[in-house]
C-alpha cells in the first residue's frame, strides 16, 4: 500500500523484500515460513482523495481492519505475524489486531517504533494530509475515529509502554503530542550522546513493562540514506549499519519480540534492491543470526 505516503512506490516494497531473498533466509535459519501473499487493495487512480487532512481514508480504513482480522487469525494459531509493507499507516491495523488479541486475555501490547519520524500526527496537525504520519497517534487515541476504533473501541497501546527509536524528523504538532501523551523518545542526538546499546536498554525496559506483547515497527528511514536509499521518506542523519543490526540483535537477546513489521521500502529509488537487501538482513537479525 503507498495510499498513505506522499510518494509513489512503497507498494512494491513487500515484492521487493521477497525478491531480496526473505524467504529463504529465514527458512535457512531453521524457521518454517508461510507467506499468505498481498491483502487486494485499490491503486490510488481508482479513488478519490476524500478528506484532504487524511488523503484515502477510507481505504486506508478497510485495508487495515482487513489486515487486524489476518494478524489476530495468525497469533491465535501460535503463529508469529511478520508483515511487510508499504507505507507506516499498516501499523494501524497490524498493532490493533496484536492489541485485541492482547486485550481479549487481560494482557497489554508495549510498541518499539523504529523510525526517522515520529508519526503522530492527526488531520488537524499534519502539514501534508498523508496518514502515513498518523498511525501512532490512532493507536494512542487521537485522530479519527475511523482508525482509533479498527479492531475495537479501546486505546491499543499505553504511551508509557510506547518507544521510540532513531527520531529526527518530527512536526510541531507532534511535538505536542509526545510531551502530552508522555511517549518515550530516543531521537538520534541520544544515541549519538549514549550509544545505541544504552539507548536500547532503555527502550526494551519501556515496552516490557508489565506487557505480555511486544510489537516492533521497524521503518526503513530510521537507517540513513546512504546505506537505505531506497525508501518512503528519507532523512539524513540516520542509524548506522551496525546500529541497525544492534537494535534487532538487542531483541533478538532480549527475546521480547512476539511480533515484527518491515515498512516504507520504495524499490523506486533504490540502487540495485539494496535497500531491501539491508531489510531482509535485518529481519535475519532480529530472528537471531549471530556473528558466531
């Protein structure tokens, strides 16, 4: 889905992702992999842009119930969800239906969101109207009712059990947002001061705490540009190549992690699918390959 993105192209980011070998390399890794194929959803030339503060709501809205139906069929079944994406406004759907699984036996959903931009915009505060940087802020409660109520009318996730990880693009109203709700942030100036390794101690301490779930939303444009070009939004500045794996190799030892989304791969402006490659390798990473 790019429905939610300002740019064309992240639609093709799960084929490149599966073309980049994913299957396979987690098949290697002694995991035995089913993937359910693409959920059907309409090109933006079939449709109208709506509400000019929340571009292809409605769609957006349809694509995400549909896919909390198909993560919470998957968790029941003892199954870990992996989706990929597309662009960011998926975590919608994805997060809802861990949180109502979550909710249905009394347990709480913590959520490390990995990413350049924070994502908590609403239609009243966005400057482009583009959903993709609205998905938090539905999961916490604000927004549109549309999105704050897919699988439920209930808050999917508690700020305080809420981190984010490699922020260094964030709106004014966002901003805003983050201070009220009291959402832990770890922006790229704190990982430049403290390390990564510190930096994910603190982070994995937010989400665990008094959580059963721990959901990871892994943008590709919190890595820098240089080494992922090929994605929605990208922004300078980002986490390095070994800081990328560190935060998947952190949860990985940590063994938290019981569901994962890869977003906003644009194979449009990549190089080669390299930026795709580098998603895969990080996905083996965070399902435990090893140096040694």
């Amino acid at each position: 889905m790019d429905l939610g993105s300002g740019r064309r192209g992240v639609d093709m980011g799960p084929s490149a992702i599966r073309i980049a070998g994913l299957d396979a390399r987690l098949t290697d890794q002694g995991y035995r992999v089913i993937d359910e194929g693409d959920l059907a959803i309409r090109n933006m030339e079939e449709m109208r842009v709506g509400d000019a503060h929340a571009r292809y709501l409605t769609e957006i809205v349809q694509v995400n119930r549909i896919l909390a139906d198909r993560v919470q069929r998957v968790i029941r079944r003892g199954h870990f969800p992996l989706v990929l994406g597309g662009d960011h406004s998926i975590a919608v759907g994805t997060i809802s239906g861990v949180a109502a699984h979550a909710r249905a036996r009394g347990r709480k959903v913590g959520v490390l969101w990995v990413d350049a931009h924070s994502d908590i915009n609403t239609p009243r505060t966005s400057p482009s109207g583009n959903v993709h940087g609205m998905p938090l802020a539905a999961l916490l409660g604000l927004g549109p009712s549309a999105l704050r109520h897919i699988a439920g009318r209930f808050s999917k996730v508690e700020a305080g059990n809420v981190a984010l990880v490699g922020i260094r693009s964030v709106d004014d109203g966002e901003r805003s947002h983050l201070r009220k709700l009291g959402v832990h942030v770890y922006t790229m100036a704190d990982i430049d001061r403290h390390g990564i390794h510190v930096v994910m101690e603190k982070a994995l301490a937010n989400v665990t705490d008094g959580t059963h779930y721990v959901h990871v939303s892994f943008d590709l444009d919190s890595v820098d540009p240089a080494l992922a070009p090929g994605v929605g939004t990208p922004v300078k500045g980002g986490l390095d190549y070994r800081e990328a794996h560190l935060v998947m190799e952190s949860l990985s030892d940590a063994g938290v992690m019981t569901s994962l989304e890869m977003v906003e791969v644009n194979p449009i402006l990549d190089d080669r699918n390299r930026s795709a490659e580098f998603a895969v390798e990080l996905v083996q990473s965070a399902f435990g390959k090893q140096i040694l």
